[in-house]
C-alpha cells in the first residue's frame, strides 16, 4: 500500500462502548473544502446527515461520487462502514471487532457493484488492520493485505502515533516494509474545539480533540501552518491552510448548535 498524504481523516480512539456522550455544542452538518495546486483549485463538498434525535452518524454524502454509511449495534456502538463508490462501482467496508471495551480489529472487505442498480455482486475479503494500545490511545497499527482467496497474508504497512496529554497526535511515522519507504509526521496544536470533536467515528490516522497549528512532513520537507476562524462557541467556520505563505486549503464548515 503506497504511503500518502491523507486529505481528510478523523477521531482518536476506536472504542466498542459506544459513544461517551459529553456536552456536545456543535456538530458539522457540511464542510466545504478548496485545495489549491498551483493555479488549478478544486472543491469537495460533504454533507453530514445524523439518525433523527441523536448525535450519530447515519451517512455523509461526498461530492466525489462517494457515500460513507454507518451501522451500528443495539449498544450505539459503531460496527460497520460502507464507502460506496459510485463512479468506481465498488463498496468498500470496515468491520469493527471488540476485545473488551476497544476495537482490536477491522476486517476489511471490497464488493463490487451492479453497473445499473449499484447492488453488490461479490464479496472479497482483502485484509485487515490490528491495533496496539496505550489506555484508550492507539500508539500503534498494522495492515495486513490478503491475496490466494484469503488464505495467504502480509504486511503492507505499520504506523506508530505519539500523544499529548489532551489525546492529540503529536507525531506519526509510517512506513512500508515492501518498499522501505516512510513518512514522518510531526504536529501542533491550539486549544479550542475540532469540527469532529462530537462524531463518533473510526480511527483513520489522526486526531480530532483540537485543531492543528503546524503540521510538517519531514521525508519531503514540508511545513503547513493553519490559521482559524472561530464560531461562538469556540469551533472553527473556516481554516486556512498555508504551505510557506501560500493557501493550500480552505475549509468552511456549518454546524449545527445545542
């Protein structure tokens, strides 16, 4: 699996109790996001729908001929994701499996879709990501890829994570034992409220307690600063993100307030 820069990724810690309901202000119900490359900019849109009378994600609805759908179990807990991707006619899924109160493994599977009712047709199992704890957070992960009609497996890819006492990522090295190749992420932060600091949702990478500041790839010699606009209640409605003096990203975010 190539190493890459991840656009978008959410939340801390995968937990099986389901969600620790705290006094939540805000959840986002769009973000709007423009990146910048060169003189070319594109916008990814993400609506974000909840199940009537709750705080938890029923599906986000991607600009990108994507849709993400969550399932969860009679607990609340989140157990299933489904990515469906409709220009690729594939549903990609993460099962989440629970050793206690965490989530020890996510079984991975890839279904291909009908080309006209977009109904899966198969079903592949293709692999699986087991985690290692430190309390409640995820220091570090392993994704194994399956090949010979899920008999045989390897590794394709480790990643160690380092936080601060809040929960937020300080740093991340990744790296790929078929190639050698790694990436090296160093991270900080201000203090105020991340825009998916209320959703529950799966561990993909980083953290989601608050918001970055400075973020910096050492194998590429990459530094981005972030600069925020805050709401009222201490979430941010737009962040610059500036690679040297020039915008990389501009995110915008709605929410809705309680």
């Amino acid at each position: 699996m190539p190493l890459k820069i991840l656009f978008i990724v959410l939340t801390v810690v995968l937990s099986c109790d389901g969600y620790n309901k705290e006094e939540v202000i805000c959840l986002p119900v769009n973000m709007t996001a423009t990146i910048v490359q060169g003189i070319e900019t594109k916008k990814i849109i993400a609506d974000f729908h909840y199940i009537p009378e709750t705080d938890m994600l029923d599906h986000i609805t991607w600009s990108n001929h994507q849709t993400h759908y969550f399932e969860y179990n009679e607990a609340g807990r989140l157990m299933v994701v489904r990515q469906m991707k409709v220009n690729m006619k594939v549903q990609e899924e993460m099962w989440f499996n629970c050793d206690g109160s965490l989530v020890d493994r996510v079984v991975l599977v890839k279904r291909n879709l009908d080309y006209r009712s977009l109904e899966p047709i198969d079903s592949i199992y293709t692999g699986y990501i087991e985690f290692e704890y430190e309390g409640k957070n995820i220091i570090k992960e392993k994704r194994y890829k399956m090949s010979g009609g899920g008999m045989k497996k390897k590794v394709v890819g480790e990643v160690e994570y380092e936080y601060d006492a809040h929960g937020n990522v300080l740093s991340r090295r990744a790296s790929d034992p078929r190639t050698e190749s790694t990436e090296s992420f160093t991270m900080t932060y201000d203090n105020n409220k991340h825009p998916f600091s209320g959703l529950q949702y799966y561990f993909s990478g980083e953290s989601f307690v608050n918001n970055l500041l400075s973020k910096s790839i050492e194998e590429d010699d990459l530094s981005y600063s972030y600069d925020l606009r805050l709401n009222d209640h201490g979430y941010p409605e737009i962040v610059y993100e500036k690679l040297g003096i020039t915008n990389s990203r501009i995110i915008r975010y709605s929410y809705t307030c309680n």
